[in-house]
C-alpha cells in the first residue's frame, strides 16, 4: 500500500496543500455522540488525516440506527455493541495511519476537561441541548473552537463557533427547551440524506479550521431543507446586543460549573432512574401526550404522561421530572428520554 497516496487528491486542493495536511495530522478532535451526526463527521474526518479522533458515546447500536448512522452495520447491533467502540473499530480500519480512540460514557461538568483539554476542536454529534450548551461553555472558556449541528427530518443546522469571533450557541437558544416541547428523531423521524448533508458541512468547517483556514469559516447559522431543495446562510451577529448573552458576553459559564443541568437519582428496588431539572419548568402534558402517543402506549391524567414503548415505561411531570422505568444506571435514563422526550 503506497502511503503517499493516500491524501494526494485532498493535497492538490489549494487552501490545504501540504501544509495543511501536515497541521491535520497533528490535530486532535473529540466527536461528542457518534450517532447519525457523530459517525458521519468522524468518518470524515479521520478519512481526511486528522492524527487524533476521540469518540465519545453513551449508547449501544440498534437495529433502528442503521438507516442513517453509516458507521454501523446488522452484526453491531445483533451484538448491542457500544457505539464509540464499534466506530472505532470501523474507523481504525479506514485508516490506520491516525489514532481513534472510544470513550463509552456521558459528557458533563465533572468530565469535560478530562475528555476536551488536550483537543484542538469539538464535533457536536449530541442529541440534547443540555450537552450542547455545557460543550459551549467549556469551548468558550477555554477559547476552543467547536461547531454545532443538529438534524430532524429533513431539516437540519450547522454553526461553527469561534470564540471570540462569533455568536455561541447561547446566543441562539439561551435554554434548553422544556421537555416534550420539541420532536425527536424518535417521534418525528429523520432523513438519512439530510444527516449525511448536515455532518459532511460540520466536517467541512472542521477541516477549515484544522487547517490554518480560519477567515473561511462560516461565521452564521447554516440551515438546510433537503426535502424543499432550501439552504440559507443566517447572519446571526445582531441576535443579541453586545455583552448580554450569559455565556459569551457575561461569561458565565453555569452549565460548565455544574449549576445549571439536569439531576438523577436511581430509585433503590424499582429498577428506574428519576431525572429532574435544577430548575423547575412547567411542561405542557396535554401536548406532550400527544405527541408522544405516536411512538407507544400513552395514559395521560391531569398530573403527569406515563409513556411505555419497547422495554421501558417513562412517568412525566408538569415540573419537568421524570421517571424512567426499565433501566439502572442514569447514562441509559438520559439516552431514553433524549430519544423519546428530547431532553
């Protein structure tokens, strides 16, 4: 196998060159969540050179994510592998010349600096906003570029954030939204081309800034609708006056310093993990049931939603706790309701 070959295509390409493919291998990347996002971005990426991918993931492959999670295939999810390890198996052979290595676990405050210190740049591959803004603090903190990236449907959003340089993800939703107040891939479904479409772009403003390419980076919100053939460039600059955001004007940094983020707690002899917002939050039950009575069976009272679909029965509350029946340790709670619930 002639090594030299291997990045000579990418090598022509002016704005990288040599040098850049030089400052690739030399880079170091943590890829949050390698799901539909995360496995396509990582892909990517370590196809391009980028010397050291890590892969962090708290979930298993299923059978449902091979329509759109290209790292994966029947023999993955036959074995409930873990998603950061069998991506990295996959990827180790693409291309051994680079370093990839899987963290199975969730991301937070406790572990951020641990998993994100020694990189040069954060994949967003989530599928919550808490993780999405506690990676927005510790980026900002620590002047780390990272870029964002979300899809539903056919739709989907990619925005790099600069430090210093851009609006932060803070800027563009200040909160989490309330649980159940928005769909998921789970109840409203996802196109596998819009989540090639969205990480090809994260991968692409990644490599821009590996690179050295930094006055090419998007400096907006990317919004696409691969459904209705629509791509929009947003200016977010005058989102919010100078200094107000909390995150990148104020510098507070809540999420990061463990203040702000949801709280679990196993509830001893009931097989069931309780999460619960730090702040209370007024959910609406009545839509909430609605929306997910498409994906099980619903009972609804007045007091709270009690959802059961596959093995597991999730208990709802106008205060925003949950009660996640069917599971032991809280990682597989957060991946639950992150599936059905969205937070």
């Amino acid at each position: 196998m002639n090594h030299a070959d291997r990045y000579s295509r990418q090598e022509r390409f002016a704005p990288i060159g040599l040098a850049g493919q030089q400052r690739l291998a030399e880079s170091r990347v943590l890829v949050v969540g390698v799901g539909a996002l995360g496995s396509a971005s990582a892909q990517l990426l370590v196809r391009a050179g980028v010397g050291f991918t890590r892969l962090l993931d708290r979930d298993v492959v299923e059978l449902s994510n091979l329509q759109r999670q290209v790292l994966f295939d029947e023999a993955d999810a036959l074995a409930g592998a873990p998603k950061a390890v069998a991506a990295a198996q996959k990827l180790r052979g693409v291309n051994s010349q680079v370093a990839v290595e899987p963290v199975v676990g969730d991301l937070t405050h406790h572990n951020i600096a641990a998993l994100a210190g020694d990189c040069d740049l954060v994949i967003d591959g989530t599928d919550n906003f808490e993780t999405r803004l506690l990676v927005n603090d510790y980026c900002l903190k620590h002047n780390k570029p990272w870029v964002y990236g979300g899809v539903l449907g056919a739709e989907g959003q990619v925005m790099p954030v600069l430090p210093g340089e851009t609006p932060c993800l803070a800027c563009l939703a200040p909160e989490p939204p309330a649980p159940g107040a928005a769909p998921t891939c789970d109840t409203a479904g996802v196109l596998g081309p819009a989540v090639g479409m969205v990480a090809a772009l994260q991968a692409a403003e990644a490599l821009k800034l590996l690179t050295g390419n930094r006055a090419d980076a998007s400096r907006g919100l990317t919004v696409i609708d691969l459904w209705r053939n629509h791509i929009r460039q947003l200016d977010l600059s005058s989102l919010q006056p100078a200094g107000t955001c909390r995150a990148c004007g104020q510098r507070d940094y809540a999420w990061l310093e463990g203040r702000l983020g949801s709280q679990a707690a196993v509830l001893c002899g009931r097989n069931a993990v309780q999460v619960r917002p730090m702040a209370p939050q007024r959910v609406d039950l009545a839509a909430l049931a609605d929306r997910l009575s498409k994906v099980g069976d619903v009972t609804a009272t007045p007091f709270l939603v009690r959802l059961r679909v596959d093995a597991y029965e999730l208990t709802l509350f106008a205060d925003g706790r949950a009660i996640v029946g069917g599971v032991e340790e809280e990682s597989a709670a957060r991946s639950v309701l992150a599936r059905y619930v969205g937070a």
